[in-house]
C-alpha cells in the first residue's frame, strides 16, 4: 500500500471537536457516480436532471368504474327520464383495442382504462343502472370489444360535462418536463416516479463502503462464552448498525486481538471493499494500543498506516483519536476509541458526517436544538473539554440519563440525545438552556 507520508502529530496539540471534524471533512470527497438499479438507490443522492421521456397519464383514462358516453346523449338524464344507452363493450385497463362510442351508444369502462374513441365523457357506475338492462354487469365478457359480448343497455340518470372522471394525457407531467433535479435525494416518492416515467436505472452517488473492526484481545463474539477477563464485542455491532443507520453499506469485521501485524494485515485484506474503514480500540497511550503502534509506526512507502495521525481532542468522552488516509485509494480511516460510549459518541460526531459527505449529501449533520436541563443536580464538566452527555429529549427538555462514564452502555441505550457542554462552561444549574443534538 502506498498513501501519504507520515504527519508532524504534533503530539501536543490539542484539537477542537471542530477542528477534527473540519479535517475530517476537508479531505472525504463525494463518491463517484454510478448507475444504479432503482431499489438500489433509494436514499441516493440523483446526479443527473431527469428528463419526462413520457407524459403522464400516458393517454386520457378514466377516474372512476363507470360508462364512456358522448355528452349530448345523456344532457338533461335524470332519475325520472333516464339516458338508456346500448353499450357496446368493455374498455378495461390495459386493453390496447377499444370500441369506438357512436351516438347513442357507451362502453363500460374501469378506472384508469383508455377513453374510448367517440367518447366524450364518463359517467360513474353509481349514475346508472348499472346497464342491469342487460343482466348481471358480471356477465359481461371483459376485454371485448364486440357488440357479441355487450348486448345490453344502460340506464344514465345524471348527465355529465365534458372529459369528467377523465385524466388527461399529461396532466400529471408532459414529456420534456424536469422530473427530478440533479441533487434530489431519492425516498420513496422519487423512486416511484422514476419507475412511473420507465427508469429501470439511475445515476446517484453510491451508499460508502464501511468497514467497522474492533480491536482487544478481550474481546468475545456475542453468542460465545465468555472466559475471566473476557467481555462481548459491542462497539463493532454498535457502529455497523450506526453506519448503516446513516445510509452506509457497513461490513462488520470480528475483533481483531491486539497484535499489530495482524490487525495492519487484516486492514490491508480489508481495504478492497471499504470506502472508509472504521476502528475501535487502541488508540490511546497504554502498552496495548493496536491500532496506534499498526498505523502510526509504519514510514515506509507499501505500508498501511502511514497517513494515519493519531491526536488528543478537547472532548468528553472521545479524547483520542485518529485520522488519516490508507492504501492506494487514500481510503479514509477514522481511528475511534474503544470505550463504548466513546466510541458511540465519536461516530455520531466524525463517522456519521462523513459517511454523509461520501453521499454527496449537503446536510450532514444531526439536527440540534435548545433545551431546558430537567436534573437533580447541576451537571459537571471538565475545563477545557465539550462534553458530551447521554439525555433523553421530549418538548423542549432534556434529562440526563446515566453519568459521564463512557463504559455505560444501559444509559446510552436508553437516550435519545446529546447533551452538549461547551469547553468554557465548568457546571449547568438545573433548569438552564442547554444545546442538544437530537439521535433521531
Ligand atoms: P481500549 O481503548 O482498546 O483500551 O479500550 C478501552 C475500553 O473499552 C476497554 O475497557 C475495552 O475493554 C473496552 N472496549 C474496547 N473495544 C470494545 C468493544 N469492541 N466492545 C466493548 N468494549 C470494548
Ligand atoms: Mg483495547
């Protein structure tokens, strides 16, 4: 693997959340385009203008179950004087033949079938007799068009004006129209209309590839049993289900134990299906901080690593953390503590933004607001850090849930909110404003 050299760490330098953030997103570009399948691209952000090549409705079709008739052979229908019509056949949806509807003649017609040619007008089944004239309508033969199966007449006891219960050709979009611009995010709505105007593919901006892997010996897979010493792997389920959660198709790697060489190679068999690669664990200073010694160590050219830099943040929890690009793409790799809030926090706060930016989405941030601190005490925060605490928000309130450790993985799964204090502030009274970024 090839990537830039080695940055000046700066092993001093304290970074802002911002800081991080900005460097973050100052060097994950957008994805390149590709086409995509229509089910595939559902939360894609659409790279092209999409032109109507069609107008919809297709043709004039009717609204209702009812009679094509012309307007002048049912004018002045009533209960007491009805229109009795000879109906002529069926014009069911989808039928390619129609009957043409001379004077004094209807087709019975269902919703969104061709009008007849002749026909001027259609008149719901509940203002007729429902051409009981003619026996039970169930007899009638369906996609005929011949007198044969349609001997029968029709009583019409209201009349209609023109082109009622009529759709016109186009009224819905003309061909030539804009159906969706460049930069539309396709939902569901969008990815109707794509299928309704004949799109079988388009081109949008790809979900990112992310690869998740967590780093400890300690670490066990759900499901297995756990020896002294040992806890379950949370953070790499965790972060998989928040990256997909953000639009990513997220790859979960097992924990990997903590050796150096097997994790940079675990990394580099990786890097052919990753976008971005994510990691848990080791990043801090003790004797078994992996992914520091795998991806920092290594100066030379052909390693993995070397564009990774590994940095102290003014933040509570998540103060380590790395940065950096990998292998021959530059893949993008943030390095996340493996605290389990902590790195929970840290996704929210780096990974989410940049999975959003690799979409090509402007918006890429959680939505944040101001909120009333509901609390038994004041809360607490290191000078000089913006912490981060787990609350939980309704109508205007925030309530802390749980306390500042970053091991507390029950309070962090019952919040739905950050609590966010900023570097200067050392304590929040209960009942003051505070910021919060809402989980969603
Ligand atoms: P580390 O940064 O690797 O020293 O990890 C910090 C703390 O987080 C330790 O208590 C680890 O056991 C715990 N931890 C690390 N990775 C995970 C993980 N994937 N799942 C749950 N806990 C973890
Ligand atoms: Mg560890």
């Amino acid at each position: 693997m090839s990537s830039a050299p080695t940055r000046d760490t700066g092993q001093d330098h304290v970074w802002t959340v911002t800081e991080h953030l900005e460097d973050i997103l100052a060097t994950v570009r957008p994805l390149e385009p590709i086409e995509l399948q229509l089910l595939d691209a559902l939360g894609c952000v659409l790279v092209e203008d999409v032109t109507v090549p069609l107008s919809l409705p297709p043709f004039d079709n009717s609204s209702m179950d009812g009679y094509a008739v012309r307007v002048a052979d049912i004018a002045g229908a009533s209960e007491e004087y009805p229109a009795v019509l000879t109906v002529i056949g069926d014009v069911a949806a989808g039928q390619g033949e129609q009957p043409h509807v001379g004077p004094g003649e209807a087709a019975r017609i269902m919703t969104g079938a061709p009008l007849p040619p002749g026909a001027e007008t259609v008149v719901p089944v509940e203002w007729t007799d429902g051409g009981l004239g003619q026996g039970p309508v169930s007899r009638m033969r369906a996609h005929s068009a011949s007198p044969e199966g349609a001997s029968g007449q029709v009583a019409v006891h209201r009349a209609a004006e023109a082109r009622a219960h009529v759709r016109d050709k186009g009224s819905d979009v003309k061909a030539g129209d804009r159906a969706l611009a460049a930069g539309t995010i396709l939902g569901p709505p969008q990815i109707g209309l794509l299928a309704a105007i004949g799109r079988a593919m388009v081109r949008v901006r790809p979900r990112p590839r992310v690869v998740v892997l967590s780093t400890g010996s300690e670490l066990v897979q759900p499901g297995e049993k756990l020896d002294p010493g040992q806890i379950y792997d949370s953070n790499s389920f965790a972060l998989t289900a928040a990256a997909r959660d953000a639009g990513a198709i997220a790859y979960r790697v097992g924990a990997v134990t903590d050796d150096a060489e097997i994790l940079r190679a675990t990394i580099e068999d990786q890097l052919v299906r990753a976008d971005l690669l994510v990691t848990t664990g080791g990043v801090s200073v003790g004797a078994y901080d992996v992914v520091k010694e795998a991806l920092q160590s290594v100066g030379d050219e052909d390693e993995a690593g070397s564009g990774v830099e590994f940095r102290k943040l003014a933040m509570q929890p998540g103060k380590p953390q790395g940065f950096g690009s990998i292998g021959p793409d530059h893949t993008p790799l943030l390095a996340l503590p493996g605290n389990p809030v902590s790195s929970y926090v840290s996704f929210e706060l780096f990974v989410r933004p940049a999975i959003r930016a690799l979409m090509g989405l402007e918006d890429l941030h959680r939505p944040s607001t101001r909120a009333t601190l509901e609390a038994p005490k004041a809360l607490t925060s290191p000078a000089g850090r913006r912490q981060f605490l787990r609350g939980t928000y309704a109508d205007g309130k925030v309530t802390p849930v749980g306390g500042a450790g970053s091991h507390l993985v029950a309070a962090l799964a019952l919040a739905d909110a950050l609590i966010v204090v900023p570097e200067d502030v050392e304590s929040v009274e209960p009942g003051s404003e505070v910021q919060v970024v809402l989980l969603g």
